[in-house]
C-alpha cells in the first residue's frame, strides 16, 4: 500500500511532518522508516516521532528532497511481531472495570481475559514521560474516555480509552478508564533507556495471582 496518504509538510528548516489516513498506517510507515534507517537507505534524519495519524522526521538533511522521495513510497502493511514481548503483571482492581466489562457485555472475569490474552504494540509514545499508546484490542473492544476526569490517577494505573491502552508512569490527571494497576517501572532516569516501553514494542499484560 501507499501509507503516505494526506500532505507531506515542511516544519521548520529541516523537519517534515507526514500526514498518514489512520493510526494503522502511520504505525506502518514508522516501521518502515526504521527498517529503511537500519539497512542505510533513509536519508540521514537525526529524530523520529511517531504519533497518532503522522510522523515527524527532525534534523533532515535536504528536507525537499526526502518529501519529494516519500510521496513515492509504497509502505507493506505491519510486519509480523517478532522478539520477545514485554510482560507487565497486572492486579485487575481498578475502579472502572466493571463497567468496561459492562460495555462489552461481558462479566469481569471474562474481560480480564479478553485485555490478557491480546498482544499489543506501542503505536507511539506522549503524554508524560515513558507513557505509550498501545494498540491491539481491536475496534469492538473501544471505550469513551470517562465524562469526567479524576483530578489525580494513581501512577502504575493500566487504563483504556478509545482504541488504546496506556499505562500511567507518575500520578497525574486522567480521563481514562482504570482497569487495573502494575508495579512496573515505566519510567526510570537511572535506567538505559529510561522508558520501559517505545514505539513498536510487543506488550502483552499478565494477570496477577488473585484475579
């Protein structure tokens, strides 16, 4: 497929911001960025960020060069999930869990099942610091965020909202809807890197003795 979709805009003097059609094929065109910088056929570019329908390349050497390159593109679908995923124990006590497994019409027990047995991949990263939106539930599993956000989410708190999981690294705001809670580090300065989890990492979430 042609995952270059929208507009291929200049940022600056020397960043470029692709617009892709959905969050699927900007995950596509990220690995396929990577995988074009790992055999030594992108361009030099200092940065890539992925987000949730574009991708920015910073510190691009001849920006209108690359832009005139990537409208040629044809980007394969997301390759297959190889390598070890990255497993966060989970106690599923959060607040809000019953009435996810409520909107998907199932019991508690069985939602449980249903977020442990899918594997996820982090489609990008933002937010706070070591915080991913994973993807990999499926459309049928989508929740709204909640009408009202708390005022304070405990950190290490696993939510939903929309098509994503996340995990919240610090406590901070959120509107998300909590389903359980990790004991997982997700950001840490001292470690190399400091983020547990980053863009096009295999994620799956354990549940922990108890539920």
């Amino acid at each position: 497929m042609n995952a270059v979709g929208t507009r291929v805009l200049r940022v600056g003097e020397r960043a470029l911001l692709v617009e892709l059609a959905g969050g699927e094929e900007a995950e596509a065109f990220h690995a396929e960025l990577l995988r074009r910088r790992a055999a030594g056929s992108l361009p030099a570019v200092r940065e890539i960020v992925p987000a949730a329908r574009t991708v920015l390349l910073d510190g691009v050497t001849d920006p209108d060069r690359l832009a005139a390159e990537l409208t040629g593109w044809e980007v394969a679908p997301l390759p297959a999930r190889v390598g070890t995923a990255v497993e966060i124990p989970v106690r599923y006590d959060g607040p809000d869990l019953a009435e996810v497994a409520a909107r998907w019409g199932v019991s508690v027990e069985a939602a449980v099942r249903i977020h442990t047995a899918a594997e996820f991949r982090v489609a990008f990263c933002g937010f706070a610091p070591g915080f991913g939106y994973l993807t990999g539930l499926g459309e049928r599993y989508e929740v709204p965020r909640r009408a009202t956000p708390r005022t304070a989410v405990p950190a290490g708190s696993v939510a939903l909202a929309g098509p994503y999981t996340g995990v919240y690294p610090r406590s901070s705001p959120g509107g998300w809807q909590l389903i359980g809670t990790t004991d997982a580090v997700l950001w840490d300065t001292r470690r190399e890197p400091a983020a547990l989890l980053a863009p096009g990492t295999r994620v799956r979430f354990t549940a922990e003795e108890g539920r």
